[in-house]
C-alpha cells in the first residue's frame, strides 16, 4: 500500500512512500511535475540519506564533481 506524502514546499515535487519488496524494504518516489508531463525516481532509504547529503552539499555551494580537470 503506498502513501501519499506532502509535497515538498514551494516545489511541483511530490513523495509518494511504497514498499519495494523483502530486499529493498520502504522506499520513496520523487514526482515532478512539469507542463502536463512528470518524471520520477524510486529511491530506498539509505539511497535517501545518501541523496540528501548531496542535495545538502549542492545547496551550500560545495558540491564535489565527478572529476578533476588537470591543467
């Protein structure tokens, strides 16, 4: 049974809560919404926290890339 969580605030996000089997336990989906279309993820919940920690990260302007360019 899936549940419908808020919507993140101020955002076309929002959180639907849904067990994804023995193996992967609760998990989390992201809808957005955007011009009559959307796009979602599935995450579990360590995937969430690891996520979040990103997210945080971004949001403080100091995020990581992916790479380092050498000169």
């Amino acid at each position: 049974m899936a549940t419908e969580l808020r919507t993140i605030p101020t955002t076309e996000i929002t959180q639907t809560r849904f067990f994804g089997g023995q193996d992967r336990g609760t998990m989390l989906q992201l809808t957005v919404h955007d011009r009559g279309s959307f796009q979602s993820i599935s995450i579990t919940r360590d995937q969430a926290a690891r996520v979040a920690q990103e997210l945080l990260l971004f949001a403080n302007g100091n995020e990581v890339p992916d790479f380092v360019e050498t000169s």
